[in-house]
C-alpha cells in the first residue's frame, strides 16, 4: 500500500525558522491567509497554525505554497512522521482504555457528553472560556442579511452547534470568497474553509451555535431543509428590495444561466436562458411569484421542480433588477453579452 502523503512533512531547524518561511510566503502571494488557503486547497487554521509553528508543513502543503508563490525553504528537509504518529496512536489508545475501560462505545461516550451537556454543562458557572458559547454579532435585517439566507437556502444547512455553505470546489472557488466576506460582514466573524476529500466540493462552515441560532429564528430549519418544506422568510417577502437579494442568493448557488439553440430552416438561433431548481414545492412557488413580481414571467416546469425564465427580455430585466455576485455567472453573463 502507498505511504499516505501526510506522513511527509517539513522539518526546520526551529520555529523561528518556519515562521518566518511562512512569513515570506504570505507577502510573496500578496493574498490573505484565506485567500492563500483556498488556492493551495486547505483550511485556513491550518496555514495560520503552520505560521504560528503550531504544527509543522505537510510535504504536499509546502510544495503547493512553493508553486503559488516561488518561496522555497531552503532551511528546511523533509522527514517521515509515521513511527512518531503510531507511537501517538499507540499512547492515546492507551490513556482512552485506562479512562473508559477496554470496551468503550464511542457514539454512547458522545451521547452522554451532551446529554450531561444540555442538563448541567452548559450553566455551570465554572465555565472556561473554551466551553462557554462564544458570541458573534447579531446583524439587523437588511439586503445583504436576505442575501445570506438566499445563498443558506439555496446550498446552505444548519444544525444546533454550526452552519455551512457547500459549494463545488472548482466551479464556484471565487464564489467562495465572496459568501466568506459576506459571513464577516454580517456577524464579524471569520468562517473555515474545508475541502472534502471524497469530493469536490468545499464547505463555508461557521462553528457557532449562536449564528446557527439565529438564522433558525430567522426562518430557516433545523436538519433535513427539503423535507421540512423549506421556503422563503416572510420578512423577505414582504419587502421588495429583500426579495430581490433573497432571490439573487438563492440562483447564484441553485440557479443556472445557459444558452440554449436550434436551427430553422438551416440558420442557427441562439439566446440565453434561466433556470431554478428545487425539491421544495412551497420554494419553487415563491420563486416563481417573486419574480413575477417584478415582471418577469417565470414558468414551473412539468416536474415541479424548476424555475424557467425562457425569453431573453426576462433574463435581461433579472439581472438588471436583482444582479449577481457570483463570478462564474458574471462570466457567463458577459460571454452571452446580456
């Protein structure tokens, strides 16, 4: 079997080196760390733990920073970490069987921990910092709020402790800096970035229960959004200018803008077309009749399950009242010359 490619990292001579190796990286890219993060395909803590010297470069990670950037690490060789994580493995297991016994039930230690949590935990005065909820700005309601909840509905979901927005790590890359400005706008708070390695898809994660908290009392569900019937806040409805951000959200992430073509009598015609998808009926109405609103006919497709705008005109008046700000659709937008 191959040796797993995290075993590989960069050993320096001391931390003061490392930092200051990562210190010339991040001025040679000219990007902050979450920008630098998500070219080279990793989180954000995981570059700012490397720059602190927290933990030591992956072999793969500094080879990623050097063709980004051209900084090579010249005071530094690469070494294999594996017998000193098995001797870690081997430790852990230990100290694990001498707390809980030989025969631990992982997912029954989990279960009581939050239970005990729920019930006393959390309203011990005795509290430290790192278990006691951390707060965030709370935003007013206002465009850029129904935005968020646009692009939440759309390719978000949330449970009791984070919230996260899962985009396709190629496609909507850029989009991803953008819904990660927008999180710090709205809540001053500093998002991760996680790529899945099954996929290829990242996610957008806020690790507070506090902003889980409140987009929940700002209309949004719990778990499984499809089949609690997910819809659009009624404060949104209720104001056109939140509608139309709600709305520029929700078709950024879910929505599509292609072109579409046939040929009559032997020429060619082409002009561009709009779609929303949905497995939520009560969404794809909403849809369909805020945009009529704003006069643009939109149809429902046989299947219930798309929002289609099918004549150019209508096209033309959605992106001159509700826009777009994400970057694979402005492309498109101009390549259709829109």
């Amino acid at each position: 079997m191959a040796e797993s490619f995290n075993t590989k990292r960069l050993q320096f001579t001391n931390a003061e080196e490392q930092k200051a190796f990562m210190c010339n990286v991040k001025n040679a890219s000219g990007d902050t760390w979450q920008k630098l993060a998500l070219k080279i395909g990793v989180s954000t803590r995981t570059l700012t733990d490397w720059a602190r010297a927290k933990y030591s470069i992956s072999a793969d990670g500094y080879r990623k920073l050097k063709n980004v950037t051209g900084v090579q690490a010249h005071a530094a060789t690469e070494v294999d970490v594996t017998e000193r994580l098995k001797r870690a493995g081997r430790a852990g297991g230990c100290a694990k069987i001498a707390k809980y016994g030989q025969l631990c039930d992982e997912e029954y230690r989990k279960r009581c921990w939050y239970e005990w949590w729920e019930r006393e935990g959390k309203h011990k005065e005795s509290n430290t910092k790192i278990t006691r909820p951390r707060t965030v700005v709370v935003p007013q309601r206002c465009e850029a709020l129904a935005e968020f909840i646009g692009i939440m509905i759309g390719d978000g979901s949330i449970a009791k402790y984070h919230a996260r927005v899962s985009l396709d790590a190629k496609v909507d890359r850029q989009y991803a800096d953008y819904v990660t400005w927008l999180v710090q706008k709205l809540f001053e708070y500093d998002p991760g970035i996680l790529y899945r390695t099954n996929s290829r898809s990242l996610d957008v994660v806020m690790y507070r229960s506090a902003i889980s908290s409140f987009l929940h009392k700002q209309g949004l569900p719990w778990g499984n959004k499809i089949a609690q019937g997910i819809d659009i806040p009624h404060w949104i409805k209720r104001r056109k200018s939140y509608a139309r951000a709600c709305l520029r959200g929700l078709i950024d992430t879910d929505g599509s803008l292609f072109r579409h073509s046939y040929i009559s009598a032997g020429k060619r015609y082409e002009y561009p077309k709009m779609s929303f998808t949905s497995h939520s009926p009560s969404l794809i109405t909403s849809v369909q009749q805020l945009l009529r609103n704003e006069g643009i006919y939109a149809r429902i497709t046989a299947s219930c399950r798309d929002v289609r705008l099918e004549k150019r005109k209508d096209v033309v008046t959605y992106f001159s009242v509700c826009g777009t700000n994400n970057p694979k659709n402005k492309k498109k937008k101009r390549t259709m010359k829109i």
